[in-house]
C-alpha cells in the first residue's frame, strides 16, 4: 500500500531553487487562506482531464458542487467523457458520526459497474480527513474487487494551497500508477507531458508539430491523458514540464526512481515556443533532430510574423496589467510582448517564487509585481495610463470604471493562447477588445449627469 504523501517534505522540495538550503520554502499552508483555491481543488485540477477515469469526491456534496467544470479542458478519448460526470459520496452528520467508509465502497462499487471506468481517483476532503476516514484501505479493497487502479488522493482542502494540491495529485500518480504497466512498445524520441491540462485545447496547438518531428508524447499529466498510458510513463526517455512547476517534485522522483531527465518550458508565445521546441530537441541528444527542429522554428515563425503584421499597428504603445495567477503571470507576459505590447504589471499573488523571478525577468525593473492585484491594480491602471486588462472575469468590472479594454485570459477562456496559433488567436481578441467601443463608452457619465 503506498504511504501518504508528507505535506513537509514537498513544501521543501530540493528540486525547487527556493528550498531552505538557498532561499525559502514553498508557502506553508494557512489554515482557513483558501481564496484563490484549495489543495483539493488543486488536486482536482491535476487529474480531472483523466476522462477515462472516474473521480469521486469522498465529501459534502458542496466540496464537488464548488469545484467541478470549472476548467474547459478538452480530450479526444472516443469513449463516455467521464469528466462530464460529478461523483460524490455526499457525506452527511450521520457519516460523520459513524464514518463515510462503507458509503465510499458503495459509491466505487456503483461507479464501476455503471461506468466501467479504467480507473478511480478518490478524493479526500476536509470533512472525511479530520474524521479519519481510511481512504487507502478502501482504495486497495475495492482496485482487488475490481480488478481496476483505484487511486486514493490525499488532499483536503486545509493542508494548504491550490499549487499544493496540484503536487499532492502528482504523488498520487507517482505512488499509484505510473509503472504499473509496460507501453506496447518504445521510441528514442517518448516524452512526457506534465503539468498542461489542455484548457482549451492548448495542447494541441504544439503537439503536432512534435509529431512532425518524430517525437512521441508516451503519457500526459494530464491534458487529454489516458490512465494506460500514464502508467507507462516510467518509459519515456524525457519529462517535459509545461508552466507548471508545483508538478517538478514528481520529475525529480521519476529522475530518482527511473533515471528519467526532466526540463521545464512554456508554449505561450512565439519565442518561449521556439525556445520549448528546441530545448525538447536538444535534450533527447540527436543532432539530426535538432536540426530537422530548426528548420521547423523558422518555418513557422516565418509563417506567424506574416500574420501578425496587420496587428503590429494597432498593439504599438499599448500597455496592459496582467492580472492572472501561478506561471502564466510570466507566460502570458512573455506572449503580450512578442506582440508588441508593454506589460507594466503582473500578479504574482499565486505564483511560486521560480515563477516571480520569471515575471522579474519578463518586465524589468519598472514592472510591478502586484502581491494584491485586486487593490492594487486600479492605481496602477492610472499611474502607468495602461490600455488594456488581462485577468479573470471578476476582474471586468475594474476595467469598465477605468474604461479600458478587458480580455479574459484565465480558465474559463474560450479559445486557446497556446504555440504559435494560439499567439494568433490572442492577437484577434485583443484587438477586438482594443477595437471595441462598448469599454470607453460605459466609463461616460449619462448625458443627464452632471
């Protein structure tokens, strides 16, 4: 039975530039601090693009009811979407007195039986952890009943932080699937994708051009992932993490366990796109790739700029706040500028302390690192006389006062801002939002106002 994960442990992860031994250790959790997102929400978030899995949430109905569907990850699995299913034990008082157990076999059982999913992640919460309910027991009973991995995810929403659960999804992957099947069988050019979640489709911006060259995405963590593949991850011959540097504890313990090297990139833009392709390149060793990666860099960036010129005029001068959390405070950072446009500020309220060195390096000394965007990015807004907000949708109100364009780049965005296509997908809608009247038009005061 696999042990559970120690909260220390990957909160100083000697992987991480920021450990005690140089700098300082990921955010300890606050007890009651979840705005912005939970560990479970975070673990959620890690492994819900499973869609061949079913996740059960072993809590109150409204720790599911909060969380579920609130990212458009996107999977080209033929089979049932099982992301589209919301499954909980929907504990109650009475669980909590005499224990949610028994009403968790049930739940696996039933699952099961009528999804014939390929495995099952369960979820602890708040609730069933302080009543101590045996997650690992009830997992290992019902993967023996079943015949099927069921995966216990040991990440309640109190440990801490949304990027904490997202690494506690991580464990529990590493722990409980990964090496557990052998692949069919084997290239020299196998990665592994971890930490892009396919919001929107991002993935497939950039993952035929890997194709292309004969590079093999084996398992993914977890954008349109398969739980068959992911258990042969042991076999890739590099881990690729995308952006999201909560998942380095689980490359670190693949490098450990299977001598599996790991590097870190970013697909949002066209230089951090390049830069992505060819690192791949070069760390798989084989100058005829790196060459043939080339090659494929300048045809494309080529073909890009051509179509980024009738947006050159309408981005130049313009200044924008970028209002977002974790890495992509730097990613979307880095694509705003490869289309001209000045980031004079940026959020890094949820972001890790690699990604604030990263936005650091993005804006230069005059960028603000904003640590409480919501009080502090209207004053910037008027002190650097921005054009534009980037942020999630509870921020449009702040851009409607100020009367300057919004665009929603967070999770629940529609269109993907990833690779080279997606940096032209990102050019049409800012200029839309520059282009449209409706921003400047509702800051006015009404003709009868004084």
């Amino acid at each position: 039975m696999a042990k559970k994960p120690k909260i220390r442990e990957l909160l100083n992860e000697s992987a991480c530039d920021h450990n005690t031994t140089k700098k300082s250790t990921c955010s300890t959790p606050t007890p009651g601090a979840t705005t912005g997102g939970c560990a479970f929400e975070g673990a959620q978030i890690a492994l819900f693009p499973y869609a061949d899995a079913a996740h059960i949430v072993h809590g109150p109905i409204t720790c599911i009811g909060s969380s579920w569907e609130t990212r458009a990850t996107q999977t080209s699995w033929s089979g049932r979407d099982l992301t589209q299913m919301g499954f909980t034990t929907g504990v109650t008082t009475s669980d909590v007195v005499f224990g949610g157990e028994e009403k968790l076999a049930e739940a696996i059982d039933y699952v099961v039986e009528h999804y014939t999913p390929e495995a099952v992640f369960v979820y602890a919460t708040c609730v069933t952890a302080l009543i101590g309910d045996d997650l690992d027991l009830v997992c290992q009973q019902a993967a023996e009943r079943h015949d099927i991995p069921c995966v216990p995810v040991h990440a309640p929403g109190f440990v801490g932080s949304k990027n904490l659960g997202s690494r506690l999804g991580g464990e529990a992957v590493l722990q409980n699937l990964i090496g557990t099947a052998e692949p069919e069988q084997t290239t020299p050019y196998d990665i592994n994708l971890i930490g892009d979640y396919n919001v929107t489709g991002d993935m497939w911006q950039y993952t035929p051009l890997l194709q292309e060259l004969g590079i093999r995405v084996l398992s993914t963590l977890s954008g349109d992932g398969r739980v068959k593949d992911i258990r042969c991850a042991h076999r890739a011959k590099l881990n690729v993490i995308v952006c999201a540097k909560s998942l380095i504890s689980l490359t670190r313990k693949m490098q450990e366990r299977y001598d599996i090297p790991h590097i870190s990139l970013s697909f949002y833009g066209q230089r951090d796109t390049s830069a992505g392709l060819l690192a791949i390149a070069e760390a798989l060793g084989d100058p005829d790739l790196v060459t043939r990666t080339k090659a494929l860099i300048a045809r494309e960036e080529a073909a890009l700029e051509e179509k980024l010129q009738p947006y050159r005029a309408v981005f130049a001068g313009k200044k924008a706040v970028l209002n977002t959390g974790g890495n992509k405070a730097w990613s979307i950072a880095s694509a705003l500028q490869d289309l001209g446009i000045e980031v004079v500020a940026t959020a890094v309220g949820k972001s890790t302390e690699d990604d604030k060195e990263k936005a650091r390096q993005y804006l230069g000394d005059k960028g603000v690192l904003m640590t409480k965007p919501g009080q502090e990015q209207a004053k910037i807004i008027d002190d650097t006389r921005a054009d534009l907000l980037l942020a999630g949708g509870r921020s449009l109100y702040t851009a409607i006062k100020k009367g300057i364009a919004f665009a929603d780049v967070n999770q629940e965005k529609k269109k993907s801002y990833g690779g080279y296509a997606g940096l032209l997908n990102l050019a049409e809608d800012l200029k839309n939002a520059l282009e449209n009247p409706v921003f400047k038009t509702v800051a006015r005061r009404a003709p009868w106002e004084k």
